[in-house]
C-alpha cells in the first residue's frame, strides 16, 4: 500500500497549532463539531440519492455511530453519508475551506494573548480540526458514495498528514481519534450522553452509541428540530440549532417557529441574528436560510426563498408541498416557492413590524446591524417598499438615538412641508454642517443619512405619507414658510443682528460673482445659515451635494455639478465685505476675499481644494491685512 506523505497548508498548521497548544476548557465542542460534519454528510447523500437512489440502496438508514475502547483510548465517529475520495481528502482536511475558520485563524493571529485566542476558540469552532484538541492522533478512513476505493488519512497534527488506498466496508467516513493523556475520558459512556444531549440533540440522524453486548443506545431525539412541538424545544436547544445550522457563534436575537397551513403549507424556523454574519456585505449577498422538503435538504441561501435585503435570516424552511425531487436548478421560478418566498418575507415583516413596537430598544439594536441591508429593500422590493419605510430608522439632528419616519412627521413644524435630510459619511460631521443652522435655529429636524445605500433608494422613494424627502443641500430652503417656536432661536433681530440691506447685498452678490466666475453656479443670500459666513449648495436640478460626492468616489458620475455659493447677509464678515464692495465693487481685495469664502465653503464641505496654493497666498495676504490693521 503505498502511502503518500502530504504537508498541511500553512493556515492549516497554524490553526492546528492554536488548538493544541490552547487551554481551551471547554473540548467537548469537538464532539459536537465532528456529529455536524458526519450530519451534514449524510444531508448530502440524502440529496444526491433523491435523483439517484442506487447509491444508498442496501443502506438508506442514515446514522452516526460512536464507538468507545477504554483500553486503547479511542474514540471512532462513524456515519454512512456521502465520504470522500483522494482529491476531497486533501482539499478538505488539507486546507481551510470555511470562511469562519480562515476569520477565527486571522482574528487569532490578531490577538496575541492566550485568554483572548480562548475565547475565541470558544466562539468560533473550528470544524474537523478541533479533533486534535484532544486527540494526538487522527485517522480518516472514509469511502464516497459510489466508488469502490477508499482511503485513510493520518495525522498527528503536526504539519504533515498522510493519505494511502485502504479497505472499507460500505460507504462514508470513519473518524478515529487517539485521546491524549488529559482527554481519556471522552471514552466514558455518561460523558458521550451528556454531550451528544447538550449539543447535538437537535440532529435530524440518530447519533448511536455502540455497546459491545450489542444494545446500542441512540443518544438524540433524533428528530429534526423544527417538525417538533414547540412546547418541547428548550431555549437552549433553539440557540444550538441556531448555531450547528448557521455556523454562528452569536445568539440569535429573535427565534420565530411557526407552521404555515392553508394554501401552501411549511414550516419555518427562522433565526434573526444579533451580529452581521461574516459575509453580510459580500457582493454575492448569499443568505443562509436552507431549503428542506419533507426533512431532505436541498439547498442553502437561495434567492429564490428570500430576498436579499432578508439575507441575515438564517435557519429552515421545510415544505410539504415541493415536489421531493425538485433540483436546485429547478428552484428558480417555480411558482410554489414564489409562493413561500412571499409568505416567509411577510412573516418577517410583521415579527419585525411587532418588535419595533414592543422591543424599542432590541428593534433598535437590530437596526444598528442589519438596517444598512434592510433598507436595499427600499429600491429593490417594490411591494414591501411601504412596509419597510415604516421600519427604517434613522439619525435626526434633534432627537437622540434612533427616529421613525412617523415619528418625524409627527414632530414637523407648522408650516413644514418637507422631510428634510442630509447625507455624509459620519453622524457628528453632519451635525456640524452649515447647512444645518438655520433649520437648527427653527427647531427644524433634519434626518442624517450615513449609510452608502441611502443613494440608492433616496432617489428612487421620493416621498413618505405624502411628504417629500428634501435635501438640506438642495435648492432652496424654505425656511421661511416655517414657523419658528417661541423657544426657538429665530427671534426679532437685534441691532447686531441686522442683515445687509437687499440692495447693498446685491452689490456685494456682484461683486462676487464676477470674481468667481465659472468657479460656481450662482451666488445667492442664504437663508440656511446663522453662525456661518457662507455654505456651498446643490441647485434644486442637481444631485444632493454629498450623494453626489459618494457616486463620484464610486466612479458612478463623472463630474459632480457646479455648486451655488450662499452667503449669510447677518453675519459680520459679510456686513464689512459689503461696505467695502459699497465704496468700491472693483477693490482688489474683494476679489479675494470671494475666492477665499469659496475655498471655506468648500473645506466644510470637506471637499478637495482645486488649488491650495493659490488658497495659501490669498489667506496670508488677507491675514497681513488684518495684523497690520
Ligand atoms: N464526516 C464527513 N464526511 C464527509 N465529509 C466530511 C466529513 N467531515 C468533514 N468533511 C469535509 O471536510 C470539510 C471540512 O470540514 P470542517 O469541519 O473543517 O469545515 P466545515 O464543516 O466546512 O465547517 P464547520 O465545521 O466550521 O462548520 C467539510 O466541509 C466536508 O466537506
């Protein structure tokens, strides 16, 4: 028999090295680890039989077996899915295929401490490879279905693994472990129980303990969890399943189980995450819901059973009504699912719909994680669009924490007509906006848009229970039909207070408009701003200025648009810029000074300065002026 020596990718190997060498109080996780994968396999073959039975015939029981020896400390894991040839050997237990272990090795790399690299261990699982937590010897003997050959893999753990040809009877894969000193107990009878019952319950496959007199005891319920009563499933039971069938190591905020009867009838056991799973913003946008019908799995994260802006959903969908040999191909449109697809988004939507209003702070919280896919929604589910709006939550200039559009509607001003809003990167910097003073002054609330996705729907929605979405960057801002509170800021203007007088401010506008050329669109008396001098905005055509910034970093614009000056006739810069355009509109100095407001309007907009050469001269000029004076 020839045997051929093989060395661990290096991931792999470091891995390895991380879990032997781990204090890791917890080892029975490799227990419930090695039942998942053997359960998984045997979901597998139940598949690929379902279109060709031959290869389960003569063995169509699925099981996962343990079998002990106490005197050579061994502990086997047999089942009889679908095993594995050569090529899967080495791309399986050669390499790290799941993308929870290559992030649970780099977050490991990342933390340097021992206690930290436990916790984790803790969180994440580490599959197939947590064997040699306890264990300094593993041998894989397994056959795939329908082949004849089968092959062992052998390994201590230490860099390098082995694969020769060997004898099986029989289909599927045999785990031996060799326990090291401090793990010999995973050999006793009580310890199997109590693990198999903690962890692994909820497998569908019965997991059997062999005993030599021949009186086998299966350990699990062994029926799937979802088609039990929920009277009989404990919380703890709900979380594991959770996280076997999700590969999460989170709780899950919400559990919701439920039959769906009637026309079509499935049941579902659907899990809302509390933390955005690893892949959440992978442009595949794959979810983790999994298909089965009539207990059989067919297929994972099919879009076809939720949408997209759902993808954080994990969990089952078993159907009665699906034709059990149903192809993952032939998914795609059929009618039943569309079906289902609808009947498990509405149930969401109203679990969600109900939490928001009972659960303020756990929607919140929710909200904080998944609203940024939530509100893909927005443009892409066209009959929900409504019904998710109503759950959107956003930042507002005045309230703390999160708001509902209803709620903001609730608190507009007499006279207000718009849901106003800006759009940036991040919530402080918006809160600081020129743009925003003088709806801060009126006491108007302004919604502030973080999220990259806001572009994407925010043009596409338009309007809430028949009230605009406007932005604050945007045309004009008819602040004026606004009625100010008593306790708001706009009261009678004092002497100080006195804006320009309307044909001085024209003098002034000239005068700057003509020094600025082409540099803008239009110079303009601002009636947005209280504290600042001036502030760049977007004509009412136009995009919304910071919307229009992200697409042009997202290269979906070529160009953004020439922005309109405003500046504020009450503020004292602008007062002595207009006496001095009185005496003289030609001084050179004004000239400057226009080109320096547009340079200032432009760095509270954090934008790019065109020539900060040029910027650099003009301010200390202006300065030697000032000091001088
Ligand atoms: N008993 C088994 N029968 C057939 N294939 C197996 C078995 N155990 C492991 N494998 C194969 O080896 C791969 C790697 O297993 P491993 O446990 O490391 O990762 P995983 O199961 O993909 O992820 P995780 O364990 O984190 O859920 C599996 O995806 C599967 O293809």
């Amino acid at each position: 028999m020839t045997e051929e020596k093989m060395r661990f990718e290096a991931e792999v190997s470091r891995l390895l090295d991380i879990v032997v060498h781990s204090l890791y109080s917890n080892k029975d996780i490799f227990l419930r680890e090695l039942i998942s994968n053997a359960s998984d396999a045997c979901d597998k073959l139940r598949y690929e039989a379902i279109s060709n039975p031959d290869m389960i015939a003569g063995d169509s029981e699925f099981k996962i077996r343990l079998m002990t020896d106490n005197v050579r400390n061994v502990l086997t894991i047999i089942d009889n899915g679908i095993g594995m040839n050569k090529a899967d050997l080495v791309e399986n237990l050669g390499t790290i295929a799941n993308s929870g272990t290559a992030k649970f090795v780099e977050a490991m790399t990342q933390a340097k401490d021992a206690k930290k690299s436990v916790d984790l261990i803790g969180q994440f699982g580490v599959g197939f490879y947590s064997a040699f937590m306890v264990a300094n010897k593993v041998e894989v003997i397994t056959k795939k279905a329908g082949d004849s050959q089968a092959w062992k893999w052998t390994s201590d753990g230490k860099g390098e693994y082995t694969v020769a040809e060997t004898e099986m009877d029989g289909r599927g894969t045999q785990i031996t472990l060799h326990l090291n000193d401090d793990s010999k107990d995973f050999t006793e009878e009580h310890r199997l129980r109590h693990i198999v019952k903690t962890y692994s319950d909820h497998i569908g496959i019965p997991v059997v303990l062999m005993k030599g007199d021949g009186d086998d005891e299966t350990l699990n319920e062994a029926s799937a969890l979802w088609t039990r009563p929920k009277s009989e499933i404990t919380p703890e039971q709900y979380t594991e399943f959770y996280k076997h069938s999700s590969h999460a190591f989170d709780e899950p905020w919400k559990t919701i189980h439920y039959q769906a009867e009637g026309a079509i009838e499935y049941t579902g056991l659907l899990y809302i995450p509390t933390m955005r799973p690893f892949d959440l913003y992978d442009p595949a946008r794959k979810g983790h819901l999994k298909l089965y019908v009539r207990k059989v799995f067919i297929t994972e994260g099919a879009d076809e059973l939720l949408p997209p802006w759902l993808r954080f959903v994990s969990g089952v969908v078993d159907s009665q009504d699906l034709p059990l040999n149903v192809s993952r191909e032939m998914l795609q449109d059929h009618p039943l699912l569309t079906k289902i697809k609808n009947g498990l988004t509405k149930k969401l939507l109203s679990e969600l719909e109900s939490s928001a209003k009972k659960d303020i702070e756990g929607y919140n919280t929710f909200w904080e994680a998944f609203g940024s896919v939530v509100k893909e929604g927005l443009y892409e589910d066209y009959t929900n669009r409504d019904r998710i709006l109503k759950l959107a939550r956003f930042k507002s200039s005045t309230v703390d924490g999160w708001t509902s559009l209803e709620d903001y509607v609730s608190r507009m001003k007499e006279g207000q007509k718009a849901i106003y809003y800006i759009s940036g990167e991040d919530v402080d910097a918006l809160r600081r906006s020129p743009q925003l003073e003088g709806f801060d002054a009126k006491g108007v609330e302004v919604l502030l848009l973080t999220d990259p996705v806001d572009e994407f729907w925010m043009p596409s929605v338009g309007q809430f229970d028949e009230k605009d979405f406007k932005s604050v960057t945007r045309g004009g801002a008819d602040l004026n039909d606004v009625k100010a509170d008593d306790s708001d800021a706009d009261k009678k203007d004092d002497a100080d207070d006195k804006p320009v007088s309307d044909a001085e401010l024209d003098t002034l506008i000239a005068a700057i408009k003509i020094a600025l050329g082409t540099n803008v669109k239009d110079v303009r008396e601002s009636d947005r701003l209280t504290s600042s001098a001036c502030c760049l905005i977007a004509d009412e055509s136009d995009m919304d200025l910071r919307m229009e910034r992200l697409m042009k970093q997202h290269n979906r614009v070529d160009d953004v648009s020439t922005r309109i000056l405003e500046i504020n006739p009450k503020h004292s810069l602008i007062k002595k810029l207009s006496d001095m355009a009185k005496a003289d509109a030609k001084a050179a100095i004004l000239g400057d000074a226009a080109l320096l407001l547009l340079d200032q309007a432009r760095i509270l907009e954090g934008e790019a300065l065109p020539d900060p050469v040029a910027f650099a001269r003009r301010l200390d000029l202006v300065m030697e002026k000032g000091l001088g004076a």
